[in-house]
C-alpha cells in the first residue's frame, strides 16, 4: 500500500512540475485533448495505461 500511496504522489509531482514549467502549453494540450472525440481520448488513455503496466512489469521483473 505504501508503494501505491509513493507512485500516486510521483504523478502528482510530475504533474505538477508539468503546469508549473509550461503553463501555457499545459493549457494547448488540454484545449486540443477537449476537442478530440471520446473515442480517440479512450483509445490514448488504454495505450498509455498498457505502456505504464509494461514498463512497471519491466522495471519490477
């Protein structure tokens, strides 16, 4: 459970940096992700989910 409670905060953390460093383009990127269809956004969050799974199965074995 630690471990989980460590990675979420990680992801806060690069998000965070994210909006920090580049706020402007954080806004472009999430105007254009707000235009694309429902399909497309559930397609990128599967690919991105099954690469994440991948490289923690890589970098756990």
């Amino acid at each position: 459970m630690t471990e989980l409670v460590s990675a979420l905060c990680l992801v806060a953390v690069l998000e965070g940096l994210f909006l920090f460093a580049a706020p402007g383009t954080w806004k472009q990127f999430v105007a254009q992700m707000h235009a694309m269809p429902d399909r497309h956004l559930r397609l990128l969050g599967g690919v991105v989910t099954a690469g994440g799974v991948l490289a923690l199965w890589l970098a756990r074995g």
